[in-house]
C-alpha cells in the first residue's frame, strides 16, 4: 500500500559538532520515502524574535554579539538558581516561537532531537510527537555541577511530563534510555533506534602503521570529555586532538584545530575517547565512537564505561595499562583483525538501516 507523504519538522540545534549529523541523516532518510521534511534550528530562530526597527544588519548583528557574549558568559560560570532561572526563561522563549511555527505550518509529524526544543510539547501542539532525544540533559548539568540536587529533581519533573505527553520517546542510544527508564521515566511511548554511521569507501578505511599514531576528534567543552584524562594521556603517548571550543594551552595537548574533513582519520590507526568516570557517563555514549569505525578505526575508550553493543569493536584502557593495550594492538595481524572487524560492525549500522523503525512510525501515523 502505497503510503501517504507527510510533512514532518525536526526541531534541532545545528552546529558544527555531532548534534548535526543526526537530524540532516533523518531528513535524507524520509525524503527519500517521499515526505517534505524541513529543519527548525531553535538557536537561529532568535534573529526573527527582534521587532522591525530592530532587523537592520547593523543593530541586529550588535545584539546577535551581546546575546552571544552573555549566553556564554552565563552558560560557563553561572551556576545554581541563577541558572536555573535562565533555563526556564529559555526553554519558554524557544517552545513560545516554536509553537507559534508549528500553528502556523501544520505540520503532520513533529521529531525532536533535543530538550531545548521539547519544551513545546507542553503547548499540546496538534500532531505526532517524536522526541529524538541525545542524552539526558538535566543529568548533564547536574553531573557537570550546573545545578543542584533542588533544581535537578524540579527539572527532572518538568521532563518527565514532557516526555509522558511525546507520542514517541526515544534517546539515541540504548543505554541512555536504560538510564531514564531506571532513575526518571517508564513510559509505554518508550521506543528504541540508536545512532548510525556511514561507512567509509575501502580506499578512505584507516591503514596500518609499524609506528601507529592516536586522534582525538570531537568537542573539547564540558567536563564529560574529561580534558584532565586527555592531558595525562599525551604525556604517555604523543595525541592529536582536534574539534573545539580551543583548549586552554595549560593542558599541553597536542591540538590541531577543527578538523577540515572527517577524512582525516584515514591517516590513524587509533581514535581516542575519553570520557568522565560520573554515574550518567558510565551509561554514555559518543557518537565519534561510530564515526572511527566507520573508517576501520580501532576504538581506544576508558574501561568504566562498557558497552555490550560495543564491546566487541572497542578496546578498554585505563591509565595504567594505556601504553601496554597500544603495544598490544599495534601488532599487525591483531590490528587488522580489529579494524575489519569495527568496519564490519560499521556496515551493519548505516543510517537506513538504524533509522527503520523511525521510518516505519512515519509512515504508519
């Protein structure tokens, strides 16, 4: 039976890091299955909030500087119910002009992709909802020391309400959803469809060395990423850190700036994750761990944070035996065994094959 196309909005934060990858990969996805699907970047849709007097480039792009330099400001060194309050401003002024657009569109099909964005659906929006979340993100700024016990089970309250009102609800990786279900929410809208990858051409896929070298590739901010760790590492072994924000110099990383193409990794043997040792981390999941394999790229990531979905394509470490897994693994027939095998597991886990049951739901709503 032939389906009927719908019109679907993801709501999402577009940058330069992972949180982009996703929401592009779901809009190819369903548009090849027929559908009009459009992107709502929340953090751009302040540039229409201004009144007309203020829509001069001059003016507006003053403002788009003020706001940035507070929000950021704010974002790194406030903490506590100062905080607190400004997210709540937050999460109604972005749900307030999302709904607005949301009215006025009519969509069929709402995916959202953050919980910045998933305030709205306390607005009782009229469609389908799929909140597509990352991680848990109060939990994040609890464990990152944002907010504190108070404000964390207020705000965990608030979401658990937002997501009980979700058609759908889904975290990006299985373990994270393990972890809502066990400490915040048990819903019966609770669905599983994990992250994906894209499998790189044989001639891109990462090759052997006798002197292997190690990157490290993603966002250097927040405290999950664990700079201190990433520090002690180099001075066991030399490093390549790319991504941003820019590390302060005091870590002594071997940084290289943004990464021109993701094609670099061809040119490793190893990709590094480092991550914190925090009960929500133990339960984590970084997207930059699919996208080494997707190149072959054997995984090196800290031993308190397994993964029975990863565990065959990664190799666990801690500081103490660092030096000895890399010895280990740098023998050529153990190495080429675990590149193909993470580029195996890689094949297995395309976008059109992880976003299935995603597709299905469309379809049949």
């Amino acid at each position: 039976m032939k389906n009927h196309a719908k019109r679907i909005a993801i709501l999402c934060n577009l940058d330069n890091y992972a949180n982009s990858v996703r929401p592009f990969k779901i809009k190819r996805y369903l548009e090849s299955k027929g559908h009009t699907v459009v992107l709502i970047n929340h953090t751009q849709i302040y540039k229409t909030s201004h009144p007309n007097y203020l829509q001069r480039s001059d003016i507006s792009g003053l403002l788009a500087s003020v706001r940035q330099s507070i929000t950021g400001f704010v974002d790194q060194r406030v903490n506590g119910w100062l905080y607190y309050s400004y997210l709540i401003l937050k999460l109604k002024l972005i749900a307030h002009m999302l709904t607005g657009i949301i009215e006025k569109e009519k969509y069929d099909i709402i995916i959202c992709e953050n919980h910045l964005s998933a305030y709205v659906l306390l607005s009782n929006i009229d469609c389908v909802t799929i909140l597509d979340l990352d991680s848990p993100y109060i939990e994040e700024l609890y464990y990152t020391g944002k907010i504190s016990d108070t404000q964390r089970n207020i705000l965990n309250s608030i979401f658990k309400t937002i997501y009980s009102k979700a058609d759908y609800l889904n975290f990006q990786w299985y373990k994270y959803t393990e972890y809502i279900k066990r400490n915040i929410y048990k819903g019966d809208n609770i669905i599983e469809i994990n992250f994906g990858c894209t499998p790189k051409k044989l001639n891109s896929k990462a090759k052997y060395n006798s002197i292997p070298k190690i990157i490290c590739l993603g966002y250097l901010g927040g405290k999950w990423n664990n700079l201190p760790l990433l520090s002690r590492l180099s001075k066991q072994y030399p490093i390549d850190v790319y991504g941003g924000p820019t590390p302060d110099k005091n870590w002594g990383l071997n940084y290289k700036g943004y990464a021109p193409t993701t094609d670099i990794l061809k040119d490793y043997q190893f990709g590094l994750i480092t991550i914190s040792k925090d009960k929500l981390r133990r339960s984590s999941f970084s997207s930059k761990h699919l996208e080494y394999l997707s190149y072959g790229l054997p995984v090196l990531t800290p031993d308190w944070r397994k993964d029975r979905l990863l565990k065959d394509v990664s190799i666990y470490f801690n500081e103490s035996n660092f030096i000895d897994r890399i010895h280990t693994y740098s023998r050529p027939d153990i190495w080429e065994k675990m590149s193909n095998r993470c580029y195996k597991q890689a094949l297995e886990w395309q976008w059109n094959r992880v976003l299935k049951p995603l597709g299905d739901i469309v379809d049949k709503n």
